[in-house]
C-alpha cells in the first residue's frame, strides 16, 4: 500500500533500503504493500514512478520489528560497505547542516544588525518630530501675538471711524491702547 497524505524528507528507494537492511526488495516491497512500512512514490500520483520509503522510518521499523529472515551469508561485506556507506552520508548530510546553520547564523546577525539600524532610524525621526512640534508651537505663538497685536490695531482704526467728521480731520484724540490689547 502506497501512503499519500504526509511525505517524508528523508525518502530513498527501496532497493537503497533493501540494501541497508540487509533484506531483497522483493521483501521490502512486501512490507509496503502489508502497510508495516509506508511506502511513497517518487512522482505523487504516478503509480508507475520509483516506489520510496522513509529512511527513518524503515530503520526504526527494522530495529523494532523481529526480521522474518536472517541476514545472508553474504552480508558482511555488504553490511560493511552499507555502513561506510551510510557514514560518509552522515557526514555529508552534517556538513550540510552544519553549512546551513552557519548561512542562518549570517542571516540572524545581518536581520539584527538591519533592526538596529532601523530603530536608530525611528529614534533620529521621533527626535525630529519633537523639534518640529517645538517650532511650529513657537511659529503658532508668533502668529498669535502678531494676531493679537492686528486686532488691537482694528480696534483703534474702529473706534476712529466713529469720530464724527470734524473730530478727524484736526485729530481728535485717540482711544488709549491698553497692555491687554497689545
């Protein structure tokens, strides 16, 4: 039986894991098609692509499941063989962990580094803002004080409108401006 819904990292082809456990693939195949190991293809859908099983899988399966047939009597150069086999795929696979952690690492100080740089960033633009507010604050308190000082000046031309006539024209007194109005 072929398993569809979830699909390992780690799938090799049967006859690579016929090979590692030592058993034919004629057996291993049997064991997929029992469902005691699931078995996936390589091309999802196409019954007719290379037949995969999960590595960690069949070595947990193997290890925890009595083998209905003894190793051949061949095996031990073959076990041999798979076992350097096996470390050297070990260790490429590590390198190429390890390889990527460092390439996170990178990214991990790069993206730090970039949100420093950004928070300096929003500071300097905060401290900005703040001088902004503080001279448009100050610029506002201009404008009111020569708003104040313009009313204060309508007011007096006003009240020397309403002198009659011949009161203007030799200059009559004006309204005293009081410290409020200035």
């Amino acid at each position: 039986m072929v398993a569809t819904t979830f699909r390992p990292d780690d799938l090799i082809p049967v006859r690579e894991a016929a090979t590692l456990v030592d058993r034919s693939l004629t057996t291993v195949r049997s064991w997929v098609r029992r469902g005691d190991l699931p078995g996936h293809r390589e091309v999802q859908g196409n019954p007719a692509s290379r037949l995969m099983v999960s590595r960690t899988e069949l070595l947990a399966w193997a290890g925890t499941t009595k083998l209905p047939n003894p190793p051949r009597k061949s095996a031990e150069s073959t076990v041999e063989a798979t076992t350097t086999h096996l470390a050297e795929s070990l260790q490429v696979e590590l390198a190429g962990v390890s390889a990527v952690n460092d390439a996170l690492r990178s990214t991990i100080n790069v993206l730090e580094t970039r949100c420093e740089e950004l928070d300096d960033r929003r500071k300097a633009e905060v401290v900005r803002a703040d001088q902004r507010a503080v001279e448009w604050k100050d610029r506002a308190d201009e404008l009111n004080a020569e708003l104040r000082a313009a009313r204060a000046e309508l007011e007096v031309l006003r009240q020397t409108q309403s002198l009659p006539w011949w009161k203007r024209l030799i200059g009559g007194p004006a309204p005293a401006l009081t410290v409020d109005d200035a």
